[in-house]
C-alpha cells in the first residue's frame, strides 16, 4: 500500500486546525483521570479465554478489535499506572500466544470459512534502535552465525498452517490460522535485551524489544496483503531463569512500598494482552475509532481531521499544548509506545509530474514557479520484489499482474532487474521517480526506479 506523504505539522498548521475548538474544548483538558479509568480490569473483563459473543454493554462492544492476541507470561509489577504493560521472557523458553477471534456477528464476512495470516516479529522499542534495525539486525547475525532471533516452537503450537521463516529475516515467522478454530502459537525468542546496549563500566541495562503481530486477508489475487490488525506488547528477554529472577526482584522491590506509594503502580497480571498498534496509513476516521478505544475521546473534536500518520508527527510539546499537560504526556506516550516503524521507508514520485518545466528562474537558476512534487511513501514490511511490486500496483491504481518487471536505473543508464536482495539492501528514505515502459508481447508494464 502506498500514501501520500505529508508535510511536517508547523506551529500554524497546528494553530489553523485546533484554534477554532480550543477555546470551546477548554473544560476536562489537563485534567488526570482517576486511576480507575485506566484499570487493566476493564481490559481483563474481555472474553479472551473463550470465543463467544460478549456481555458487556452495547456501547463498549463497540470498541471490542476483530482480533485479540494473549500472550501467557505475566506483567511486570514495577511499572507506573499509566505506563505500558512491561513482560520478561526467558531465551530460549517457548511462550504460547493465543489468537482470538472478537468479531461480532456479522462483522468481517469476507473471511468466514476462510485462512488469514499473521506476521510474528520481534523489534526495537527504542526509537534510536529502530532508526538503526538493519545494521542491529546485521551486528547480531555476524556475532551468532547460523542463529535465529525468533522461531516457532511447531510441535507444541496448535491450529497452525504452513508455518514460515525466512532465513533472511531472523526476528520474523508467519503462518495462516483459521478464526473459527482454536489457535495458539508458541513462540521462542533467543536474543537477549543486554546483547544490544553498549558495553560500558559499572553494568548494562537491556534495552526493551516488541513482540508485534500484524494480520492479513486475501485479496482478489489470492495474496496475503489485505490489513486487518495489529498489536504488540513490551517485553525484555534475560538469559534463562533470569526472566523469573528478574520478576521476583520486582515483586519484592513493591512489597516494601508503602500503601500509597503501591497506588501508583499496575498490579502484576498473568497474562499480557497485546495492545492495537496506530498505523500511519489509518485514515481520520480509523484515528477516531483509536481514541475512543484509548480513553482520549475528550479531544476526539480537537482530532477529528488527523489520520493515523498526522497523529504520529506530533510532538510532546505539541500534544501538551493541546491537551494538557496530564493527558498530552499519556496521550504520547501512547502513540511513540504503540507505533513501531516499517522495515523500509521509500518515497516515489510518478516521472510525468517530476519532469514538469519550472515557470520562472531567478538569475541563479533556481526554480521559482512555487511548485512542488508530491512523493508517495511506500512502506515495506517483508522487503521483496513481490511486496514493492503490489504496493506499486496500489500506488498507480492497476492490477499487480499488469507490472511485469521492476527495474532500477543504474550506471550508464542500464537496467538492474530489482531482486528481493536489492530491496534488502535500499537505503531507509531512500527516493526514486518512476517511469513505466510498456511490455513488448502485452498489455503489461515494466517500471524504472530512476
């Protein structure tokens, strides 16, 4: 899929959209909710241990995902009350995820009777780490050759089909399920949070990784590329044993806290439910579904024209402006904990538009006719030939079986036939124009990154 890219939100962009209703919105801004509002009980209430219609109130129905995803290791207890759930794993040790279906009835009839599939990765929750995944990802390879970063543990999963890991992408698997089925994966996770911090004196501290599950339908060509959800949780992965030291290390650090000081904190479940994760490509109206769902429906109004991408360019100073400072800090917290990046970013640009004459020049031969290009980013998951090919057949509105080669415009003007390896090796941001070329022996096409 590709999407317009979007220019960086400014001070009067901010001050164009919010102004009129800010005033008007004043009353609940910047105001704490009480502790109950954001209660992990209301989230354990759900019916995640048995696929049958809920009873909950019509209105809160409502906010139920098509999907659910529970993974069996219990929370941390040392975490802030309004802070994500934190999960130590074990390496090595297998870990059952269960999927659920929460479809209400009549909801997503296109996939009845039929198989979805679901994408298991292990990334980086730090922002700096994930800016630097590919070179993190290549250091932990060379220094564990012949390693894996996660694998299913087949044997003890249950409902699985065609279970897949690509040996060129070490922290992901996938698999089709059946929703109408019982469905539980086990999962083995063998890097360790420690092996990515510098080492320096006085100890490490292990940086946190995400466990995020994206899940997809077929589309008319049989392909797997229909979004249907996404979630993923916090974890930190310890040598073995040192998953269940470092949780009693917590539980005993809280015993010793005074009943107030408790109050503060999350009490330790024994299940992590994974979180929906905001997609950039989430349209305005999907970006208010999220807030609802989040508890930030006070500001729904002050974000009714922000999609998924606009949401996720703010800053902390931004969302403090505009919200509070109580909620603007939960608020984006919220958004940079769930937004985990794409593998690639690439922007495009259609030749036809990029080649356009300027109107005017100044002495200096500057271009000065006040028009711009629009580049489209196109992001990339699974970095094959495959996946640009149909995310590029989405971008020009045409069938994928219509673009019959890709190329890439190289020295001297020849053609490089672009390969899944290329891709693997795009530099992130990278930006291309794209001109198409008509296939000799039919109605396809063949497309240059120039």
């Amino acid at each position: 899929m590709a999407w317009a890219l979007k220019l960086p939100l400014a001070d009067e962009v901010i001050e164009s959209g919010l102004v009129q209703d800010f005033d008007a919105s004043l009353s609940g801004i910047g105001q704490e909710l009480g502790a109950g509002a954001y209660s992990m009980s209301d989230v354990l209430a759900l019916p995640i241990f048995k696929q049958e219609e809920s009873s909950l109130p019509p209105e809160n129905q409502d906010k139920l995902l098509p999907f659910q995803y529970v993974l069996c290791a219990a929370t941390s207890p040392a975490v802030k009350l309004h802070d994500e759930t934190l999960t130590y794993l074990n390496q090595g040790q297998s870990y059952e995820i269960r999927m659920l279906d929460n479809r209400k009835l009549g909801e997503l009839p296109e996939i009845n009777g039929k198989l979805v599939k679901s994408i298991f990765r292990v990334v980086f929750h730090d922002r700096r780490l994930q800016y630097t995944e590919h070179q993190q990802l290549e250091g932990w390879r060379w220094n564990r050759p012949g390693d894996r970063i996660l694998d299913i543990d087949i044997p003890m999963s249950v409902g699985i089909i065609d279970p897949h890991a690509n040996p060129t992408q070490l922290n992901t698997v996938e698999f089709l399920w059946d929703p109408a089925k019982r469905t539980s994966v086990f999962i083995q996770v063998h890097c360790i949070s420690t092996e990515f911090t510098p080492r320096k004196h006085g100890g490490e501290k292990g940086v946190p990784f995400r466990v995020q599950i994206d899940t997809f339908r077929e589309n008319e060509s049989g392909e797997y590329t229909e979004h249907l959800h996404s979630a993923s949780c916090q974890i930190k992965v310890f040598k073995p044993k040192g998953a269940d030291r470092k949780q009693k290390t917590d539980r005993e650090k809280m015993e010793k806290r005074t009943p107030h000081e408790k109050e503060k904190y999350q009490p330790s479940y024994e299940t992590t439910i994974l979180t929906e994760t905001l997609l950039p490509t989430w349209t305005p109206q999907e970006a208010q579904q999220w807030l609802h769902r989040n508890r930030f429906s006070t500001f729904s109004r002050l974000f009714r024209n922000f999609s998924g991408a606009d949401l996720l360019k703010l800053t902390r100073e931004d969302v403090i402006q505009i919200c509070g400072p109580a909620d603007g800090i939960r608020l984006f917290n919220t958004l940079k904990g769930r937004m985990v990046r794409p593998r690639l970013t690439i922007y495009v640009c259609q030749e036809s538009q990029h080649g356009r004459e300027p109107q005017h020049e100044h002495e200096d031969g500057d271009s000065s006719s006040g028009t711009f290009f629009v580049y489209h980013a196109v992001y990339l998951e699974e970095l094959t030939a495959a996946e640009l090919t149909e995310k590029l057949a989405q971008l020009f509105r045409v069938p994928a079986q219509q673009i019959q080669q890709i190329y890439k415009q190289g020295p001297t003007g020849i053609h490089v036939l672009v390969s899944d390896e290329m891709i693997q090796n795009f530099q992130d941001e990278s930006c291309f124009v794209l001109d198409t070329m008509k296939a000799e022996s039919n109605d396809s096409y063949h497309i240059i990154l120039k």
